[in-house]
C-alpha cells in the first residue's frame, strides 16, 4: 500500500479528510472512498479508508493498515490516494526523517501532538542504537557519547516545546565517526567456555580459553 513516489508529491496535513468520487466497486459499480489517518500517541500512524455500499448507501467497514512510526497522504498522477512512510527506528532514518521535517511546509502538515510524538520516539530509538552498538558491536560507550550528548540535548529540548517549535534541522548523528567505533570483527554471541578448579580450598568455575 505504501508506495513512495519517484518524484516529490504535494502531501495533505495529516488531519485531512480525501474522498475519491467515482471509485471502482465490484465488476461494473461506482461508489465513494474515504482516505484518512489515524494517529495514537503510543502506536504512531496508519492509514485508513472505507467505502459506501452502493446498494445500501451505508459505510462499509473501516480498512486500518499497520502503524508506521511517521505517514503521510497524497495523490498521484492519476490522481488515486497513496501514502509515503517513514521509520525512525536507526540513527540514518532519525537523520533523514529530522532533515525531512525540518522543512516549513512538511512540519506544519503535523500537529503539534504528533510532532511532539516524534522528538519523543527519536530520544527512544537512538538511544536504543546506541546500547545495541555497544552490545552487538563492541564500542566503548564512554568513546560513543560525545556522539550522542549534542543530537540528544537538541531532542530533549525539542520534546519540551511540546511539539510548538521546529528544531528538527538541529537533530544529527554523526553516523561516520559513530560506526567507526564499531569493534571489527566483534561476535557477542561467542561461546564461552568454563571449567571447574579448586581454588583456596573452594570449588570455582573459571573461564578458559576456546579451543580451536
């Protein structure tokens, strides 16, 4: 359902209502769409729609997609609703994603609840990439956080606008010089071997090297 455009599409606010005349239903019918998107706080964006039954001239049920961390809605070409998603789950999409909203128009599609969700849920995930870096690949934190002080500070104050202020240009890790942190070759799941010894009159587990 989510296809993102080859070229930049005029997007709607996120609170608006499209309704598509003339929509196929069934082999022959016509019938009336309506696209719109949710928002939840907790769960971020989907988007949803329904029809009208011709017959009846009730709705039909409501479709929901899946939630997506950011959502947007606008037409194509031939003028059929599309929506573009945006993950903000690593430190590229963070950088993307803020670089994206930094943009007057695209901030002011959002209200300020959902901005505020946003700043809120990229606090969360980079801070969630960098415990996993430290655990998946090696790196020292104490190296890691001059990285991370900065781009979170911004965040931080971003979040206590409320979702009110644009500070999306001030968000950005510095991806280069954090992956080359990364210890090479790292393998957090090697297998660690132990064996028993008395020690001092006491039975001790002690780790041994791996045999090869």
């Amino acid at each position: 359902m989510n296809n993102k455009p080859q070229t930049t599409p005029t997007y709607y606010p996120t609170g608006h209502i499209l309704r598509s005349e003339n929509y196929p239903y069934g082999y022959t019918a016509k019938t009336t769409k309506t696209d719109f998107l949710e928002f939840s706080p907790k769960k971020g964006f989907r988007h949803c729609s329904y029809t009208i039954n011709p017959k009846t001239g009730r709705p039909n049920a409501v479709k929901k997609s899946v939630y997506y961390d950011l959502l947007l809605m606008y037409r194509d070409e031939s003028g059929h609703v599309k929506t573009q998603a945006r993950d903000i789950r690593d430190l590229k999409d963070i950088n993307q994603t803020a670089e994206f909203l930094a943009r007057p128009e695209i901030f002011a599609l959002f209200t300020a609840q959902e901005i505020e969700y946003i700043y809120i849920n990229m606090i969360f995930h980079s801070k969630v990439s960098a415990k996993a870096q430290v655990i998946y690949c090696g790196s020292d934190w104490d190296k890691m956080k001059p990285y991370f002080a900065e781009p979170l500070k911004e965040l931080t104050q971003a979040a206590n606008t409320k979702g009110e202020e644009n500070r999306f240009n001030k968000i950005r890790f510095d991806i280069e010089a954090i992956n080359a942190l990364k210890v090479p070759n790292y393998n957090p799941f090697q297998v660690k071997t132990y064996e028993s010894r008395i020690i001092n009159d006491r039975l001790t587990l002690v780790q041994v090297p791996n045999q090869q």
